[in-house]
C-alpha cells in the first residue's frame, strides 16, 4: 500500500522505516500536520497515517476519500481528533495503536509529580548558580498521602500501582471500573475523590462527559494546595479555571503534559518566534507550574511499538484480515 504519514518527525521516520524493513509498504513522510490545507498532499496514497494534533475532522476525510484513500492509520491510542461518524459515512477504516506503552505514559506522569514535589527543575538551576539555599525548595512526604486516579484504563492502572508503592493509598474514579483493579484501589464517587486527594492524576480519554471535567466547580472540590496533573488530553483541565486556581492557591502544584489549544504548539521549535497564546504564557509564569510538550509517550519502547503495530495494522487492512485495531463510532474492535 501507499501510505503517507503526516506529522513525520525524525524519529516517526527512523522507528517506521525499521518497522517496514521489508519495504512491504512504500511510506512517504510529510513534515506538515493533515489539515483541510495539507491534505492534498494525500493525493494517490490508499492510506494517511497521522498523530495526536492531525486534524481528521469531516472535511479533511471527505478530500481524504476524494482522493481515493480509505485507510486512516492513527500513531497514537487517542482518536478524539477523528470524525468517525465522517468516516465510516464514507467507508473509511480507521485503526489505532491501542496501547503501545501504558508504562511509559504511567512514568511520566510520576515523573512530573516527582519534580513538582520537590521542585527538582528549581534546584537544578539554582545548584547551577552556585545558589545552594533551600528556602522555596520544600516538598512533602508522599508516603501515607491520598492520590485520586481519574480513569483506570491501561495507564491508569499503572500510575495506580507505582504510586501504591510510594505508600500512598488509592482512591480512583471511572464509570467502568476495572476487574483488573488491585484490591488497594478503592472508587469512589468523583466528589469523594476530590474532597479526599492531595495529588489528582487524569488519564481518562477526552469525550462529551470528560470535555472540561476539572472546570472551577470541580476545582471548588479539592482539598487546598492539591496537586494536579494531566497527560491525559488538555480538555480534559479547563486552561481559565485551572489559572484561577492557582493564583488563590487552591492548586499547589500543576503538571502537564497536554494542554487544550496544543495543536497550535506542541512538537515544533517555536523558541525563534513569539508565541501568541496568552493563556499557555500565562502558565509558564507560575513556579508551581511543569509543562512538558507532550512527551509522556517518547520512549524508546513506545515508539517501537507504534510503528510495529501501526506496520500490523496496515498489513491486516491490505490482506482483508480482521486482527487490526479499528475505531468504529465510539466503540473499538
Ligand atoms: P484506556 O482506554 O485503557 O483507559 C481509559 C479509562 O478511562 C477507561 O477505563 C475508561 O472507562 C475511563 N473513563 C472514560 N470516561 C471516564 C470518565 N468520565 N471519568 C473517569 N474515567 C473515565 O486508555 P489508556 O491507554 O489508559 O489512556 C488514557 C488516556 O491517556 C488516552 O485516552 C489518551 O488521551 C491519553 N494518552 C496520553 C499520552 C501522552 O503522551 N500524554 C499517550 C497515550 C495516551
């Protein structure tokens, strides 16, 4: 099949180009985003395949199938970026890297709570200056605190049991909750949650109910000083609430991953322009504040494992076979 791969990094190129050794495929990377603009770029590929900030929205598909492609390859889990009523209207197939490193996402989001906690990224620069003074550099023990867990799905679970082994105890939210939950996993109803965790981890998916789910009423529920952290998807936080939250220190800590307006930054070099985006500024300023673009994923690992099973899904697709990880409206195979 021919298959062009938008959002194409270095490192997409290494890691695919490995994963179709056997030249099964002939893959074309494009360096642009799939947007309305860019997507006749696709013209004469039978697939796309594209990544968390490629817009696959109704227009864009029906160029897409215009020009007679019919697979759309997704690089990541999430498919909220796919209008999948679009395109299954229009007999498109859309499959998925259902889970290509829970762990690595699991650790990140540790890694982040980890810093915040002890303000790692302050007492790197400070060492650096010769300034080996300690005030503003005070953490807390984790042991013995109380972390929520917002969705235990594949990394939910994970960040769970890393997090219990701190000796922290785990209350955890999901309207589905999991059979493969370790008995120290105790749900609770979201109200519950808030009122009880001093950290609050998201990995739920983004939907309708989750769009927005931490707003200022959610907010106005959680213990004073809660950490928060995100590698979800940025919708998941509402940017504005979240803000007035830590200018009155109702939030102590904030970490990110993702961020709602993204698309607009994450994964480029924009160190030589001005970023416009007053709102994401806004949040660099805070020193209780530890953005990351997006990076949860990037191990050595995942990546492998996307390409592998992103080659597989293709395969499955050109032979007609059914072991590929299709996206059907809202439900998965
Ligand atoms: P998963 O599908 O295994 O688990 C998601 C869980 O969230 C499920 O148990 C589901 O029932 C639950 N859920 C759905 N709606 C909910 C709600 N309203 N409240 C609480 N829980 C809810 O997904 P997985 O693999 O654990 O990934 C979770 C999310 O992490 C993905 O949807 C994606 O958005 C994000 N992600 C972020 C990455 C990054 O690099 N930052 C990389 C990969 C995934």
């Amino acid at each position: 099949m021919r298959i062009a791969v938008f959002s194409a990094k270095p490192y997409d190129r290494t890691f695919l180009t490995r994963a179709n050794a056997a030249e099964r495929h002939s893959i074309s990377f494009f360096d642009a985003r799939l947007t309305v603009d860019t997507a006749p770029l696709a013209k004469g590929f039978d697939g796309v395949c594209a990544f968390v900030n490629d817009n696959l929205e109704a227009a864009v598909l029906h160029q897409l199938h215009g020009h007679g492609t019919t697979l759309v390859a997704l690089r990541s889990a999430g498919f909220n970026h796919v209008d999948l009523a679009a395109a299954e209207r229009l007999g498109m197939t859309v499959v998925r890297v259902p889970a290509y490193s829970p762990h690595a996402v699991a650790e990140h989001a540790v890694a982040l709570l980890l810093s915040l906690n002890r303000l790692t990224y302050r007492a790197y620069n400070r060492v650096r200056e010769g300034n080996f003074a300690l005030d503003g550099l005070l953490g807390f023990d984790l042991y013995g605190k109380t972390v929520g867990v917002i969705g235990t799905g594949h990394i939910g679970l994970i960040f769970a049991d890393i997090m219990h082994g701190f000796g922290c105890q785990i209350v955890a939210s999901d309207p589905f909750p999991s059979p493969d939950a370790k008995s120290f996993v105790e749900y609770v109803p979201l109200e519950t949650l808030y009122a009880q965790a001093d950290i609050i981890s998201l990995h739920c998916p983004l939907t309708s109910d989750t769009d927005h789910l931490i707003d200022a009423h959610a907010i106005a529920q959680m213990k004073p000083g809660v950490m928060l952290i995100n590698t979800g998807r940025g919708r998941v936080v509402d940017t504005q609430a979240v803000i007035a939250g830590l200018k009155s220190g109702k939030i102590g800590r904030l970490g990110l991953d993702v961020y709602e307006e993204e698309e607009q930054l994450f994964f480029e070099d924009l160190s030589q322009g001005v970023i416009d985006d007053d709102q994401f500024m806004r949040l660099t300023t805070f020193h209780n504040v530890l953005i990351t673009g997006h990076q949860a994923f990037f191990t050595a690992e995942a990546l492998t494992n996307i390409a592998e099973t992103t080659l597989a899904n293709i395969d499955a697709f050109d032979r007609g076979e059914g072991t590929m990880h299709r996206v059907v409206n809202a439900t998965l195979d």
